[in-house]
C-alpha cells in the first residue's frame, strides 16, 4: 500500500511552472492594460475633435494590412510545430514567411501614415483625434517592430544552425508574443477603423 501511495504521490508532485512561461504571461498581462488605457483615451476622446480633418474624412480600412498580420499568427503556429518535430526546413520556411507578413504590416502602416501625414495634413498635432490615433496605432506599430526584430534574430540564428530543439520554448514564447501583438490589432482596428470612423 505504502508503494501505491508513493506512486501517486510522485505522479501528482506539484512542479513551479516555468518562469519564461510565468514572465512572458506577466508582459502579457501588462502591455494589455497599457493597451486599454491608450483604447479607454481613445474612445473617451472620440468625436471631440474641433478642427478637421476627422478620422472618417481621412481613414481608410487597412484590410490587407490586417489580413498579412492576422495571417502571420497562422505561419507562426505552423512554424513552431514544425519547430517541435524538428522539421527545420519547414520551421525556417514558415518562420521566414511570418517575418515577411509582418513587415508587410509595418510598411503599409507607413505608407498608411505618409498619406495622412503629407496629403491629409492630418498629424499628431492637427486635432485630439490625430494625437489619440497616432498614439494608439503607434503603440501597436512598435510591438510589431520589437516582434519583428526578435523573429528576425531567431530566424537569423536558424540559419547557422543555432537554433536547437533546447530552444523550443524560446520559440514557443515568442510565438505567444506574436499572437499576442495580433490580438491586439484586432482591437485597435476594430476602435480606430470601425468604431472610430
């Protein structure tokens, strides 16, 4: 009986969970309210502008843009199990091609500014709406950029073969920033894009 009960004991042994896991989920949890603070600003001031140009005479829906991101959640999952199976080939392939979905974001998000900037007149300086949406959509920008330069290292990496499967969490991590960057495009673009305009 002692024996038995000492088996159980081991298999439901309480493990510390891992602290990249534990870190990442807390700079989750705090870009997230950092987020909704800058989305509460954004409502709370929509539509108090008193000067043009308004969100609705200058904002266009950034469908492709968003499409490449939220695509690029796709290729990092298909990636990473890749990763785990120790498919490096596909790995490096789908890792390369979430790098370019996202860069395609980042570029149409500059091309996007160029326009309102230069053609529209409409900056952070032209009204509450332009500093409440270059605040909150540059927010975003700069998580895809910190996303993109840490995909790109890992990626980098692969090439000369210093990615290995002891890696794996790193990889997995990153993959949850990844989502977690795209979740919460899908907020911005639906206050700023949708709700905002």
């Amino acid at each position: 009986m002692s024996g038995a009960s000492q088996t159980l004991s081991a298999t439901t042994e309480w493990k510390l969970p891992s602290r990249r896991k534990v870190g990442v989920l807390c700079l989750i949890a705090t870009e997230s309210s950092l987020f909704t603070i800058f989305v509460v600003a954004y409502l709370f001031y929509l539509g108090k502008s008193l000067n043009r140009p308004y969100p609705k005479d200058v904002l266009t829906l950034p469908i492709l843009a968003s499409i490449c991101l939220l695509s690029s959640s796709v290729t990092v999952v298909f990636a990473e199990r890749a990763f785990k199976r120790g498919d490096l080939r596909s790995f490096k392939l789908l890792w390369f091609i979430t790098i370019a979905l996202g860069l395609e974001f980042l570029v149409s998000t500059g091309l996007e500014w160029k326009r309102l900037i230069y053609h529209d007149h409409f900056t952070i300086s032209t009204n509450l709406a332009g500093t409440t949406f270059y605040s909150l959509v540059g927010l975003h920008a700069s998580h895809v950029i910190i996303g993109l330069i840490l995909l790109t290292l890992v990626f980098v990496l692969s090439l000369f073969n210093k990615v290995g499967s002891e890696q794996h969490e790193r990889v997995e991590m990153l993959s949850w920033y990844w989502h977690f960057v795209d979740v919460i495009w899908i907020v911005v673009f639906s206050v700023v894009y949708v709700i905002g305009r």
